[in-house]
C-alpha cells in the first residue's frame, strides 16, 4: 500500500471516530426539557400541615406559595394520608396539648422527614410540652431565636406616608381593646392605675363592647395612644396589639411586654412609649397628656412613617410557606430532646 494510499484510509477511520464525543455528549445531556426526578425532589420542598391553627381552615388550591407569596418550589397541604411523602409536617402545640390532634406515632416515619413545633402562644400558654421531647427538629414560633421565627409584623425599609394628618383629628386621648381579661395580669393591674389619671376608651369582650374586623382599626385611630399591653410579658412576645392595632390605626402604642431593647431591636425607630421608662404610672399619664398637648412632640413618635413601614403576618399560609424561604439554613440533625426548656427559656 503506497503512502498515499495509507493517509486515505487513517482520514476515513478518523472522520467517524471524532464524532463519537458529540454523539456521547449528545445522548446523556440534559435535554432542555428534561427534569431529573432526584432534581426534583431536592429541589421541591413539600410541606404538610398536620391540623390547622385552632380549626379554622385556609384553602390550598394550585401553587399558593407561588401564586400568593412568589416562593417557588413550596407546596402546601393538609391531606394527613400523603404524610409519608412530606419532607416536612408542621405540628400546632394547641391542638396536640388539649388533645384535638395526635401525633402519627403509629406511622412509618420516614428518616429524612422533619417534624416542626409551632406555636404563636407565650410560654404560659403552652402546656404539656414533656411529652414531645425527643420528637421534633424544629421549632416555629414568633421568637427570633426560633429555627423558624415567624413574628406577629416587622419593620422595612421605605416610607409609606401615612401617620401626619390624624393629630388633628382625634376625639380621645387613650383606647384598648381587651377580650380575656385577667385581674392577676400585670397589664391589669398598670391600667386600673393607669385611668386614676387620665381617661382611656376600653373596648371588646371584657366589658361588653366588641369590635368587629371592620370597627377595629377606625375606632383605634380615633385616639392618640393605644396601649398595646401584651397578656404575658415574654422574650420577644410583640403581637398584633402593637404591629396591628396601633401601628396600622396610625395611634402612638404605649407597650408593655418584653424590654425596651427588644422592642427598639423590630420596631420602626422612636415609634412607641414603654411603661418601664416611668417611675410611676402617674409620670406615664403625665407624660402622655405633655405629649398630646404638644403637637411637635406628639409627631415625633410618627416621624418613622417616612422612612419605614410595617408588614403584618395573619395568614397561616403565608407563615407554612416562609418555611421553604428559610429550609437551605435549617440545621439537618437538630432534635429537641427538652422542647420544654427551650419555650421556657427567657435568655
């Protein structure tokens, strides 16, 4: 075979040969199309909750995180016979310690599965916890300490421009509106001192006044200061009587709860009057009549509207779908061996 004859031939066996990568890239490549099921299950976060809060149901129809809240790859639902399918269950402590729910103890759980305590009471309201030690992963509740901190509101950037027009136009000085309550609650005893000295509209259940939805916010707004008094005084325990009832009624809270350095930490800046700052509830009541006198210093504790705004939380599914927001950072193997001295905990 002549020299020429040969390179003829190593060209013919080349050509086909140096196809075969593009041919091999070609066949085992993603196809734009195509999802690999392990993607999807890693990437797919399904959550199931187990009872929903007090009985009261939300619907879960078609991708809610999606289409409510933009969260992608979250999806909800309450369907107990799809548990061994879930990569989380969501638990909600009222229903299991009056004992309206139970645990699937009697199920295969699966090993990768993660089981989340959820709860938006103080610690005084969460009873029965030492049963449930050793069986759940994660905790979700308003602390911010919590695996899943799921407050009441929170504070943003960007001013919304409301708040300056309502001191001309108040008809009382103090409101609040209390359903449950209890004579041996500190909140009780600062407002029976509390209206010696000045005049405060009390509305809801207790004495027989009720506020529908509607009524609420309009009646609160009405009067300069809201006390926004919680039931228990607990770490990080901000409810809606603050982030609701006097932020969004554009009334100036008087608070009583945590510490002030806990309030200054999630609450738009210079925005509220804490009852621990006063000696007595006599300077409190005399500081807010200084205040309501005195326009200039009564819009201070407003200013924050032009800078900051605030969001409230009230939909249990916009809560169940920040689990998927917050699940890259949750610790893998976490387990609550004593649930109680962790809800307990007030450092």
């Amino acid at each position: 075979m002549g020299l020429s004859e040969s390179r003829t031939l190593f060209l013919f066996l080349l050509v086909p040969l140096s196809f075969l990568p593009a041919v091999f890239y070609y066949r085992f490549q993603d196809k734009p199309n195509m999802v690999h099921p392990q993607k999807c299950h890693h990437g797919n976060i399904s959550i199931l909750l187990w009872h929903w809060p007090f009985g009261r149901p939300y619907k879960l129809d078609r991708d809610v995180c999606l289409e409510m809240y933009n969260i992608s790859r979250c999806f909800l639902t309450d369907n107990t016979s799809l548990f061994s399918n879930a990569d989380v269950v969501v638990f909600h402590h009222q229903e299991l310690s009056r004992g309206m729910s139970s645990l699937p103890l009697h199920l295969d759980r699966p090993a990768s599965q993660k089981w989340v305590w959820m709860s938006l009471e103080p610690p005084v309201n969460n009873a029965n916890l030492t049963q449930f030690n050793g069986l759940f992963n994660w905790t979700m509740s308003y602390r911010r300490d919590a695996d899943i901190s799921i407050p009441y509101g929170k504070t943003l950037l960007g001013g919304d421009g409301q708040g300056f027009q309502a001191a001309t136009n108040h008809s009382c000085l103090v409101s609040w509106v209390v359903s449950k309550y209890r004579p041996d609650q500190t909140r009780a005893a600062v407002y029976q001192r509390l209206k010696n000295y000045t005049s405060i509209k009390v509305y809801g259940k207790w004495n027989k006044r009720p506020l529908s939805d509607k009524e609420l916010l309009p009646t609160i707004a009405q009067c300069q200061f809201y006390l926004s008094f919680e039931n228990s005084e607990a770490k990080d325990y901000i409810s809606e009587k603050l982030w609701r009832n006097a932020f969004q009624a554009g009334a100036v809270p008087v608070v009583l709860g945590p510490i002030r350095a806990t309030y200054e930490a999630i609450a738009p800046p210079d925005s509220f009057i804490h009852v621990a700052d006063f000696k007595s509830i006599a300077d409190l009541a005399a500081h807010l009549k200084h205040v309501a006198a005195d326009r200039q210093a009564y819009e201070k504790y407003l200013q924050w509207h032009r800078t900051h705004r605030i969001k409230t939380y009230r939909d249990w599914r916009e809560r169940l779908c920040q689990i998927c927001v917050q699940y890259p950072s949750l610790p893998a193997r976490k387990v609550y061996q004593d649930l109680e001295v962790w809800v307990n905990s007030q450092d």
